[in-house]
C-alpha cells in the first residue's frame, strides 16, 4: 500500500481521522455535570448563540503535573465564577497523557470574549505559556442542541 510523506499509510490516516471524529463527538456526551444549559444566575441560554469548541493542547512532558495543576485551577474557576462559561472540561489521551484536549461550551461569543479578560484565564495563559508546544482550537456545532441538556443531566445520577 502506498505511503504518504511521513510514513504514514492512507488507510491507517483515514483511520485516524475516523477516530479522532469519534473522539470528538464522544466529548461531548461525556461531559461532566458542570455542562447545562442554564447559566450560574438562573438565566436560559439560548442555544443558537452557544459556542463550542474543543481545544487540543500538546505540552512539554516535563512539565505535566505542573501544567494539569494550573489547568484545573482556571477550569474551575472559569465554571465557577463566570455564568457565561457552561463547560471547560480537560481531558487527556490515555496513551499519549501530553495530549491535553478541553471540551469548552460558552453561552455565546460575548461570553467567551469575557473568559478570555478575566484573572484567572490570564494567569493560566502566562504561567503555562512556555510549557504548550502546540495548539489547536477547533470549533464545533452541536448537532442535536435541544437534547444537550439531557444527555449533561445523566451524569449526575451515576
């Protein structure tokens, strides 16, 4: 079979591509409680202004437990303390644990432009600034928005 420049092999690419679709889409059921369609003061999200994106993240393996301990910090201050922010949840690949991907579901882009000036997202950004050797943000649609909230509520009776 013929191989691409990298060594790779079409077939063996188009897998990786398959799974990293199905990665994606199994995110987004598997999201924590903190996912919901209500904001922190009680008000309804409109979901055609949500903005959802995954967030994948390769950091230095030297600095995993000092990167993961700052990732936690500002994920649950995000979801704590700004209504606009519906989900940040971090996950990494089980084979490859610098492989850092974050499920992020904001109320709308207003929201997210917030998120983005606040203490806690700024000092994330700063201390782990030297420690991120790439990222990518992805962004994504829901494809069956009305039925988000169900699929987030599950996770509490577990």
């Amino acid at each position: 079979m013929a191989q691409t420049k990298g060594g790779w092999r079409k077939t063996d690419m188009h897998k990786m591509k398959k799974l990293k679709v199905e990665l994606l889409l199994l995110l987004l059921i598997l999201v924590s409680s903190s996912c919901g369609n209500i904001s922190q003061k009680g008000e309804k999200i409109i979901s055609e202004e949500m903005m959802i994106r995954i967030a994948e993240i390769e950091i230095d393996a030297a600095y995993f437990d000092e990167y993961i301990s700052i990732l936690k910090e500002e994920s649950k201050a995000s979801v704590q303390l700004e209504p606009g922010v519906i989900c940040i949840y971090p996950m990494f690949q089980k084979d490859r644990p610098t492989s850092i991907k974050l499920l992020e579901i904001y109320a709308n882009k207003a929201a997210y432009e917030a998120h983005l000036q606040t203490p806690h997202f700024l000092k994330y950004k700063n201390e782990t600034l030297k420690m991120v050797k790439s990222l990518n943000l992805v962004e994504m649609d829901a494809i069956d928005k009305e039925t988000m909230p169900e699929i987030f509520s599950k996770i509490d009776h577990f």
